[in-house]
C-alpha cells in the first residue's frame, strides 16, 4: 500500500486582531460592550508540512493550546499524515495529564492534509450526509451599556433583528454575573417576542451557584417552552449525578458535556442519564475524529450531538452527521465583534450575515477544510512563532 505524506513540520503562529466595540474590565474579567473602544485578542494559527508538497492548515481561537503542541509535536513528524487514528491514540495518552490540550488541533490540520491528498472536501470523506446546516444565532453575554445586551428587552429585540435575518433558532448567554430574576425575566421575554417564530435555547455557561437558582431558571424555560437547557450551575457540567436530578425537576431537554473531554467521559455522562443533547468540539474532544466518535457513540444510544462553536471544521463535522440539529453562530451582539480573527480569504465567513435565506450556512467545497488562510495578515499581527521539525 503506497504510504501517505509524511509529516516533515510543524508552526505555530500566535497572532492578534481587534474586536470592535469592546473593551477590556480589568484582570480576570472578560471584555464588554463599550461603544469606540477595542479589545486585543489572540489566535493560533497552525500549518503542518509534509515531504509531499501537501501543507495542512487551521486557524484556532484557544491560544493555550499552542502550549501543548511542544509536547505532541514529536508524535507528529515524521508520521504518516493519513494515519489519524493512531496519531489520536497517541497523543491523546500523551497529553493524559494536561486535559489533551492541542490533540483536536493537531487531528484536524491532518484532516486538512487528507482532503487536500484526496482532492476531497471532508465532509465528504466523512461520508457526507448534507451540504445546508440550519443554523442559531448564539450571542455574547450580557452587558450594561445602552446599545447592548443590557436589558431583557435588548436580547428580545436583538431576537427580534436575527430572526429578521433568517435564524430559525436564537442561542441566549445570559450576563456572566447579577441576579437570577433578571436571567428569569430575559428568557421570558424573548418568548413572549419572539417564542413559536424561532427555537430558544438558553446557556448559563454554568454561571448558576447553587443547583436550586439553576431548576429556578428551568422552570421559567419550561414555561416558555425552550429546546434546550445549556450548562446550567456551578459543578462546571462535571457532575452527572447532579444533572439527572435536574433532569428530575426541570422538563426542558438538557445539553452538557461542553466541559468534558473526549469520547469515553461523553459516553459516561449520556448513560449516567446526565443529559439529553450530547456536546462536541473538535478543538476540545480530539478533532474532527474525537468529534465523529461522540457523534458515533450518540447515534448508538439514540441521541443528538450538537458541535460547539463556530468555523470550518465544526461545518464539514456536522454536515456529515444525521443525529445533529444546529450549527452555532458564535458569538454575536448586536454592535461588537466579530469574536474571532477574519482570516478567512475566499468567501468563507461566520457572523450575523453569513446564512442563507434558508436560514443554513453552507459547507466549504474544497479539498480539506476548503479554506484559504490570509497568512500576509497573521504573519504581519504575529507575537509569537514556534517551528517543530
Ligand atoms: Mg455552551
């Protein structure tokens, strides 16, 4: 069997790009709504080279894992780039001790040496299954400036402007902080506007101290007949014993396993009976491969998957699994952003504007990830350069 391309090196390119609109609160608080102001963010850029000619790709908004990359960088190179299982395995026992930080990179920039090899999208490696994901506007949190998210009534009119734009469904965050009558009188006022035109989901982001704030808040979701309950309290979704209970008492479908990572921790929590959507990233749970598994593993027990966050590689994910609903436009205010760095050259795009009329976005037809990195940008905003050989 001829061998695929072998893996010659690896950078990793940290870079930064402003976000309009916000700025920085002080230490350990993140950036909010401040109109003119700007905020500084980081990426990490990837590119994998191989002794084919084939260079493998991706832009990524969690600068910590460029960390772990040193210490996997070794079980990389000089592998054969189409051996993704083994290099899974691999890397994800190397990193046992660091919470398999940088395996999800590492498995989709060989992802994108596969497609290219094969002159093949990844979703269709994947087997394909649709070409059109429908789509939630999923938006920052709350803030308390005018103009913002700073009242029940700004997320209902911003409800209200993304549904004017196509969204079949509207993801709140609520205020990472404050009381939980204000969470209580946003979420039922969005449904009084918007309820019975779109889906709502709600994602505390585990913001909620005590379990008991977090079956207040289900009730009122109950109530106003929301689709999902998203990582309610303060166990940080770690705890299924604790989410079978409010499982017990609240009827809104819940979604974990944000928090978790990889396959097997998934599979416990959705058998403990923890949850009802499952969770999946590739960045956090392995990678595209990491992500089919759960997705897999879901299909097997008969539940749905939802793929976290938003960028290429959650596009050819999901549109290659049946037992999934939405893809996440994330994140989105009425008058920031965008969160991520713009990078992306030929026409690939997420934020407010980026679905269709059909209210889905499309999936990158070409080979790999089917994106085209603007490098004269990252390497120009570059603050940090490691090489691997
Ligand atoms: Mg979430």
């Amino acid at each position: 069997m001829p061998k695929g391309p072998i893996v010659t090196a690896i950078e990793v390119h940290e870079f930064t790009f402003d976000v309009r609109n916000m700025a920085p609160q002080g230490r350990g608080v993140l950036p909010q709504y401040v109109k003119g102001e700007k905020s500084q963010r980081t990426n990490i850029a990837l590119r994998v080279h191989t002794d084919q000619g084939i260079t493998g790709e991706y832009v990524n908004s969690r600068v910590i894992d460029a960390a772990a990359i040193r210490l996997i960088a070794d079980l990389v190179i000089e592998r054969d780039a189409l051996e993704r299982e083994k290099i899974y395995a691999d890397t994800k026992w190397a990193t046992q001790q660091i919470g398999r930080l940088g395996v999800g990179l590492i498995d989709i920039v060989l992802w994108d040496i596969a497609g290219k090899y094969h002159n093949a999208p990844i979703y269709q490696l994947l087997g394909g299954h649709r070409r059109r994901l429908p789509t939630y506007a999923s938006t920052w949190n709350g803030d308390d400036t005018q103009g913002g998210l700073s009242s029940p009534e700004a997320y209902a009119d911003f409800a209200e402007r993304c549904l004017d734009v196509g969204y079949p469904a509207y993801k709140i965050h609520p205020w990472r902080h404050g009381p939980v009558q204000r969470d209580i009188e946003t979420a039922l006022a969005v449904a009084e506007r918007v309820g019975g035109k779109m889906e709502l989901m709600w994602d505390a982001a585990c913001k909620y101290e005590t379990l008991a704030d977090a079956v207040k808040v289900g009730h009122a979701l109950d109530e106003a007949g929301y689709y999902w309950y998203e990582d309610p309290y303060k166990d940080t979704g770690m705890s299924a014993f604790g989410h079978k209970k409010l499982r017990q008492l609240v009827k809104t479908p819940l979604l974990m396993t944000e928090f978790l990572r990889m396959l097997e921790p998934h599979v416990d929590f959705a058998i403990a009976e923890g949850t009802d959507f499952l969770r999946a990233d590739p960045d956090f749970d392995g990678g595209i491969t990491g992500a089919m598994k759960i997705a897999h593993a879901a299909e097997g027990l008969g539940l749905d998957v939802e793929i976290h966050a938003s960028n290429a590689s959650r596009r050819h994910t999901m549109a290659a699994i049946r037992n999934s609903n939405y893809y996440e436009m994330a994140l989105l205010h009425p008058d920031a952003g965008p969160h991520d760095a713009q990078v992306v050259l030929n026409g690939y795009g997420d934020g407010l504007e980026a679905i269709g009329p059909d209210g889905c976005v499309p999936v990158p037809e070409a080979p790999g990830l089917g994106v085209e990195y603007d490098w004269d940008y990252i390497t120009k905003n570059r603050t940090g350069f490691v090489v691997y050989e």
